[in-house]
C-alpha cells in the first residue's frame, strides 16, 4: 500500500536524520544505527490531564550503535489540532540531573496557554534520572548530603574532609558506575535530542532549554543548526570550553553577593511582620546573617524533626545559596534565621533543605556530567588556595564554588571535546536572563551572547532569582518570549526589561 504524504515525508525524515546522525558522530557506515522508532504514546499513569507519555530506545554509546541501549521517558502536551500550529517545542531541564517530564508537569499547561497551543510540548527525562533508566553510583547516604556533596570547606576554610570525600566519590563512582555513568554527558544528551527529533518525524524542533539546559540547548544549536526553529535559551552560564563546569560552579561565588541584596531588602522591609523582619535596615542583614553562620560553625541546632539534618553553618549557607533562587523562598528562610538566631532547644520551623541525602540517580548524574564533559585540575594546592582567596572576596558562599570536586581524581579523559558555540548559524535563538541570578549570573550570559553573535537577541530582565520566563511575573520579558514563540519576531538589539 502507498504511503501518504504525511507518512513518506516522516519516512524520509528519519532516513536522512539517522545519515546525519552517523556522519556527525564519524559512525562507519556498516556500524550505522537504525532509526528511531516513531513514539508510542499512551496516556501516563501518574499524570492528570491531557498528558501522554512515551519511551524512546536510543544507544548508551552512540560509538556503537547497535549496542547496549538505555530508554529515555518522554511526556507530551497536545497543542491545537489547527492550520496554525508550529511543531514541537522541546522544553530542555537544567540541573545536570534535571527531569524535563517533572518540568512539563509543572509549566506545560501555562506555557501551553501562553503560545495558544501552538505547539505539542513535549519534555524527556536525561538518561540517568526519573522515568529514564537510572544510573547509580552507590554513593553513601552521608556523601550525598547536599552540603558535602557540595565542597562546603570546614570552618576555618579547611578542604581536608572535601578532598577525602571528593576521592572517595570518584573512585565509587568509576568502580561501580558501569558503562551507565561514563555514558553521560551533555554531548550525549545532545545526541539524544536529535534522536528524539528523528522520532517525532519532525524537521526542525523549537525549545526553551533553563539554566544547564541552556547549555545543552546551545550545543544542540551549534551541531544542529538547521535542526533549530525558535531557540529560547533561559539562564545561561559562560559557554566557554574553558569554563564550563568548573566555571559555572565559581560564578556562583559573585551571583550570590549580586542577588543577596533582594533578600536583605525584603527581610528589612518595614512592612514585613515580625515573623519575618530580620533587621531595621537592609545593610545590617549580611553581618547579622555572617554572624550567625559562624555560631552554627561552632555549635550547630539540632531540629525537632530528627530526620532533618543538624543547622550547621553551611547549611544555613546553602539554604540562603537556594532561598535566592526565587522570592517564594524568602519567608521560610526568614523563619529559619530568626529560628536560629531567637530560640533555644530544638528547631521547630521547618528545614528549607532536603531533610534526607540528595537521590541516588540524582547525584550519579550530576557527578557524571561535571567529571565526563572536561578535565579538572589535579593539583589539590591549586583548590586550597582558590578557596581561601574566595572565602575572602565571597563570605557569604565560603569558597564552596571554587572548592574541590571528585573530577580532581577522575581516571578517564572526556570522550568528547567541549563544543565551541560560535556566531555560525541562523539567526533563531532568544535569551533571557534575570539581572542578579545567584546561579547563572549575567556576566556569564553576556558571554554567551557574545559567542552566539548575531544568531541571538538578549532580553535582560531587571529581578532576583533563577529562571526568568514564566518565573517572576515580569510582564515584559514574559511577553518577549512568548512573542518570540509566536510570531517568530524578536528584539531588533538587545533590551532591558525594567524591575516590576
């Protein structure tokens, strides 16, 4: 029986697609991988509405092709069954470690809306995490508590337990990893969504890829180009190959003193009730927060809740580290310094970190992308001294982003290089950044924008916090995006979207 249009066209996608796949990854001809299969999609058990749900096979390594395969989950919101509709628009989680099916769960319906179901959204978990098959390190509860498997240095600014934990992840994490773990990659993730492409049947994928995703988006970009539509990168970090990874981290060093003056101006806001109100005025609550670090540093609270951690000092700072991420954030933080601060015995508020170890998968992810995308320093030294001169320029972060991870004793060399983003390319791609981000700050935006040159436009929003669409209510750099999404029209230069 003849195919239709509709299904030779889709044929012929995957075709060339699975071509341009294996020439991309330098794949010999007879070791070429068959196409993707096209999705199965079935409504998903655990989602209410109009979710579907399916389960894409792609290569573990894409060097072999015909080998070992990992299943990636994959969730989809329908647009509108009309002449107008677009495609697809990837929605691309941050992290590493991020689930895109959990994101579309939480921002599909509204991002569904403001495009005018111009799109089907779909979203995948990262080989490694949630629905997609796990990786696992074995990584022992007590290291993957956030504030040690984040190098939080000792009080004095000792790295001595960093550096055996460090060792101590690595050397699990390539003993007991398996072929999983030294499979992810964001070069791997990239090759993913081309697979994912190919399975949709479609020519070109729109996106809006956040924080890390931003990263991989751009990659995808770069190596992709004429598989990009309308390109939304949100949050991005420095995408130079000498400073991804460990670079991003030390940003996060000054993005904390950028943002953290949004806090102290809402803790010592007049109006703000007693609960709540940290100090008279705002430049009083950076001392008064240092200061109380410290006491923890000496004697940390325990909670009411034994299953919670103790506070000790890098708790509270990783607490205020993620309380910037969003204002929503501000007032359990708030009770958690006062708490601190004005009560003896047992904490009774609630603990704004995970009350458990960070999950298994989770963490073998994160560690992975860190430790397989580039090669870190070895030079311990090196480390030592980077965290004392930043616990002198950054208090408020204590030299954690400059601190010593287990890529100082990965074994293996990245499979491959990190991709240089470049101004080659259509001219398709909208950023938007918040002006104080405590994660991606805008100094590592600009860089990316200089890199992508006129293939992008920059909208900087004037406000706090990590994610800028559909994040923080300002109306200008919401409507940029979503015109962008629409229209295809952006910006003619860069603008500035003013503080609301």
């Amino acid at each position: 029986m003849a195919l239709s249009n509709r299904a030779h066209r889709k044929a012929l996608l995957l075709t060339l697609s699975a071509t341009a796949v294996a020439a991309t990854l330098t794949v010999p001809a007879q070791a070429s991988p068959a196409p993707p299969a096209a999705l199965t999609w079935k409504p998903c058990a655990s989602a209410a509405g109009a979710t579907e749900c399916a389960t894409l096979s792609v290569p573990m390594d894409y060097r072999d092709p015909r080998g070992q395969r990992v299943d990636l989950a994959v969730s989809r919101l329908r647009g509108a069954d009309s002449p107008a509709k677009r495609g697809t628009l990837l929605v691309i989680p941050g992290g590493p470690g991020g689930s895109g099916v959990a994101r579309l769960a939480t921002k599909g319906a509204e991002l569904r809306k403001q495009t005018g179901g111009a799109y089907d959204i779909v979203a995948f978990d990262p080989r490694g995490v949630g629905g997609s098959t796990q990786a696992d390190c074995g990584i022992s509860d007590d290291d993957r508590e956030i504030t040690h498997l984040r190098p939080w240095p000792g009080p004095d600014g000792d790295i001595t337990a960093n550096i055996a934990r460090a060792r101590r992840v690595a050397t699990t994490c390539q003993t007991d990893g398996g072929a999983m773990l030294r499979n992810i990659s964001t070069a791997n993730e990239v090759r993913d969504i081309e697979s994912l492409r190919t399975a949709l049947g479609e020519e070109k994928l729109s996106a809006w890829g956040v924080s890390y995703g931003t990263y991989v988006g751009a990659v995808y970009a770069q190596k992709y180009p004429h598989r990009t539509d309308r390109w939304v990168l949100d949050s991005s970090g420095d995408p130079d190959p000498n400073r991804v990874e460990r670079g991003w981290s030390a940003n996060m060093s000054a993005a904390a003193d950028d943002s953290f003056p949004d806090f102290a101006a809402w803790a010592a806001d007049p109006a703000r009730d007693r609960a709540h109100r940290l100090a008279e005025r705002p430049e009083d609550v950076r001392p008064m927060f240092l200061e109380l670090a410290a006491k923890l540093d000496a004697a940390p609270r325990k909670f009411a809740d034994p299953a919670h951690f103790p506070l000790t000092g890098n708790r509270l700072r990783q607490a205020l580290q993620q309380g910037l991420y969003t204002k929503n954030s501000f007032e359990p933080l708030a009770e958690l310094i006062l708490a601190a601060r004005d009560t003896t015995g047992p904490l009774k508020v609630r603990d704004v970190l995970p009350g458990g170890p960070l999950g298994q998968s989770e963490t073998a992810v994160v560690v992975g992308t860190l430790c397989n995308d580039v090669s870190w320093p070895h030079d311990l030294r090196s480390y030592a001294r980077a965290v004392t001169a930043d616990r002198a320029r950054h208090p408020l972060t204590a030299g954690m982003p400059v601190g010593v991870m287990p890529c100082a004793f990965w074994k293996t060399a990245p499979t491959d290089k990190p991709v240089r983003i470049t101004p080659r390319g259509p001219s398709n791609i909208l950023m938007i950044q918040n002006l104080r981000d405590p994660s991606t700050p805008h100094r590592g935006a600009l860089e990316m924008r200089r890199s992508l040159g006129d293939r992008a436009r920059l909208v900087t929003v004037d406000s706090g916090g990590h994610g800028a669409y559909l994040a923080n209510g300002n109306a200008c750099g919401d409507r940029a995006v979503t015109d962008f999404l629409t229209t295809g029209r952006r910006p003619a230069g860069d603008v500035v979207c003013p503080k609301q």
